[in-house]
C-alpha cells in the first residue's frame, strides 16, 4: 500500500503553516498578557494592603463600585484634601485605584495619593507610592520632581540628586533646583566647620541668587559680620522680617548708618533715635512718621505669600507648603500696635 505524504512544497500548504504558527503566536501572547495583567492586578492590590490602614478614615469594605462614581469620589477627594482631612481623601483614593480598570487613570490616583501622603507628612508612604509610578511610567516629570522633594524633606540629599539625573535627561532645566539641594544638604551638616559652611554659603549666593533671604538667614546663624557683609542694600525689602526682629545685639550699627532704609526701619522700631522718614517702603514710613509725631505703640506684623498658587501663611517657608514650589515666597507687612514685647529674633 502506498504512503501518501503531504506536499511540503505546495505553496497552500506553506500559508496555512504560517497561518497556524501565527494563531500560535497571537495566542501565546494574548495568553502571556492576560498573565502579566493578572499578575499586575496581583501586585497593585498587594501593593495597596499596605496603605489600607488605620489612617484610612472612611469604610468602604461594603461600598460598590460604578464608574460614574469616579469623578464625584475624585472630586470629594481633593476637597477633604484641601481642607486637611487627610485621611479621608487617602480612604477614596485607595478605594478608588482598587476599583476602576484604566491603568492611566490608576497612576493619576496615585499620583494623588502620593501628594496626599505627602501634604499629611507620610513621607516614607509617599516615596513608595511614587517609587511604583515610577516603576511603571520612569519618564514621569511631575512624580519624578515630587519624589526629589521627599527626599529633601527626609534629608536625604544623596537620593534627592538621583532624582533630577533623569530630569535632566528628560530636557527639564534643574539648574535652580541643583543649588537649592545643594544650599539644604550644607545647612543640615552639623559636622563641618562655621567658617567653611559660610565660605560655601557665599559660593552658593554668587551662583543662586534667588537663595539670598534663606542664606542671609542662615548667615545670620551662624556669624553676623559675615551676614551683614554679605547683604546687599538694593534688597532689603526681601529680609524686611528678619531684620525687624533681629535683637540690637545683632546690628551692625556702622553699615545701618550709611543706609538711609536701614535707618528708617530701625528708627521706627526704636532702636535709633535720630528721626528718619525715607526708606521708600510705605509701612516703614507710616511707623517711623507716627514715631516722630510722639506716636510708638506701632509695630510691623508679617504674612507671607506664595506668588504661585496664591495662598498666605503667617510663617515663612523655603518650598511652599501648599503647591510645594521654589522661590515664590513674597514678604507682605502691615501696620498693627506692638504688644509688649516684640524685639525677639525670627532665629
């Protein structure tokens, strides 16, 4: 009986092979995929066990999900955030990034959370949260600055330059944001020598100009010659409540003596008694106007002012501590009557 074998070199043989090999193909990798979703699924919600805590204040075991309840709970979120309740807008999120499927909006939840945990002073929760967006979106901008602002805040200053290695890459200009590390990581050494750390101080000033009011603060800390040598006369009104408040121990009577502002302003604190109007700043020339008409119960009180979202605290800040930015701190004085004692320093 004769065998009869398959024509290997009949052209509709070969299609259909490669026809097969490619069904074979797309299933094994549908297959694949479907697994490493799983997988994924597997990992966030182990993930997210870790933040389903105590600090959680909203039971949602029981609550069920509908997608139209993702913009509502987003938006309930963000108010709890923006009025402090912190843990009950870290409740939705988690809730909210366990529930829906979309894998972009998971991340934005995230990123969320990770701000939440931030602005609630978990720093540790936030870094891991940030640390997975990462892991998942590297080339993520926003996160990758959030995270370098946890490590400040940690003090760990080593970790916090890793983090604008891949801004930098990515074309952001971190020039500003280097020297500012490098200002926070030499204020926080408590081992290296006064005179060094001024030196460096110095050489940070020259290079970072925006970093004056925190460096002449720092400088005063720590030597108040230098300080006073280092102060530039056309930016007084950026120091206008560090000077107010300085003791007189800390003046330097010489160099106030030859600035027609910086005779105004102590003059109407009090500390001098030869009567000068002229400084160009409005409150200082009211205050020192009413001393010289027999009038010395003025004093200076102090807000300060985000230029980027806005908001006023009554201390000062070197990163806001509402949208976290750089050099957008705005001195803002008022007139008020002084109460008995308000000749301390800021320090």
């Amino acid at each position: 009986m004769e065998t009869i074998l398959p024509a290997y070199d009949d052209p509709l043989f070969s299609i259909m092979l490669i026809v097969v090999i490619f069904l074979m193909i797309a299933i094994l990798t549908y297959g694949w995929g479907l697994r490493k979703h799983q997988k994924e699924e597997g990992n966030l919600l182990k993930f997210l066990e870790k933040f389903d805590t105590v600090e959680c204040a909203l039971d949602t075991e029981e609550m069920a999900f509908e997608a139209s309840m993702t913009k509502p709970l987003t938006l309930l979120a963000k108010a709890f955030e923006n009025a402090g309740e912190y843990p009950k807008a870290i409740s939705i999120y988690v809730y909210l990034i366990k529930h829906i499927p979309s894998d972009s909006d998971r991340l934005e939840l995230m990123e969320r959370l990770g701000s939440t945990y931030l602005h609630a002073g978990f720093l540790l929760r936030s870094q891991h949260i940030y640390t997975e967006i990462l892991r998942k979106k590297p080339h993520n901008t926003k996160v990758l600055y959030a995270l370098g602002i946890v490590y400040e805040m940690m003090q760990e200053y080593d970790k916090a330059r890793e983090t604008l290695v891949p801004l930098k890459t990515l074309g952001e200009n971190i020039a500003s944001l280097e020297k500012f590390v490098d200002f926070s990581e030499l204020l926080h050494n408590k081992t290296l020598n006064p005179q060094i750390k001024i030196a460096k101080l110095q050489a940070i000033l020259q290079k970072e100009p925006a970093l004056y009011r925190h460096i002449i603060a720092a400088l005063l800390q720590l030597d108040t010659k230098s300080a006073w040598k280092t102060m530039d006369p056309l930016r007084t009104q950026e120091l206008l409540d560090i000077l107010w408040y300085l003791p007189l121990s800390q003046l330097d009577l010489d160099i106030i003596a030859s600035d027609q502002q910086l005779k105004t302003l102590y003059y109407a604190k009090g500390y001098l008694q030869e009567a000068v109007v002229e400084s160009g700043i409005f409150s200082v020339d009211m205050l020192a106007s009413a001393k010289q008409n027999g009038f010395s119960e003025g004093d200076l009180h102090f807000s300060y002012l985000c230029q980027k979202c806005k908001q006023h605290f009554p201390i000062s800040f070197k990163r806001c501590p509402s949208c976290m930015a750089l050099y957008s701190l705005k001195v803002e004085e008022s007139i008020a009557k002084s109460s008995p004692k308000t000749d301390y320093s800021l320090f």
